[in-house]
C-alpha cells in the first residue's frame, strides 16, 4: 500500500469540503437555496417547513472556516489511519515472504 501525506490529504479534503460550502454560500446569496433543498429533501421523501436566512458574509465566511478546518482534521485522521494500515500490511506481508 502506498503512504499518503498527511498534510495534503488534509488540504486536499479541507478545500473540497471547504468549496463545497462556498457554493451553498452562493446559493444562498443569489436567492436559490430555498429552491435547491426543497428539491433535494423532495427526492429523499422529505417534507419539511424551514427557512433559509438572509445570506451574511461574516456568517458565511466562518461556515467556510469551519468546514475546511474539519474537512483537514478528516483528511489528516483519515491519512495516519491509511499510513498505520500500510505499515502493518507491509509488515504482514514481510512475516509472510519470509516463512515461504
């Protein structure tokens, strides 16, 4: 199994995560999240009486922050937990080459 590095699997999931929030962010600013979830929660057989808040760029802004600083924390997690598996697998497979 190949390493992964840790620091940019945790960049690397940090902005997808984080860019995924921004375009919600502009869903909501140009007025179509309303329409966008209703559709969404539609399709999962949901019916829900909600609200979308007015869009505010300090609010959107820490969401973004947010979801990017928890998307690296999974990323980086993600990447030692991967690293720690390779290195028993490599340490299994090196046990078992030598007994053949």
């Amino acid at each position: 199994m190949r390493r992964i590095n840790p620091a940019r699997a945790a960049l690397s999931v940090g902005t997808v995560i984080g860019l995924f929030h921004i375009l919600w962010s502009t869903l909501v600013a140009i007025g179509v999240a309303k329409a966008f979830m209703d559709f969404v929660l539609r399709v999962h057989f949901v019916r829900l009486d909600y609200a979308i808040a007015p869009f505010a760029m300090g609010t959107a802004a820490l969401l973004v922050v947010i979801t990017f600083a928890v998307g690296a924390l999974f990323g980086l997690v993600f990447a030692h937990a991967w690293n720690c598996l390779a290195r028993c697998e490599s340490a299994h497979a090196g046990r078992g080459q030598a007994h053949s």
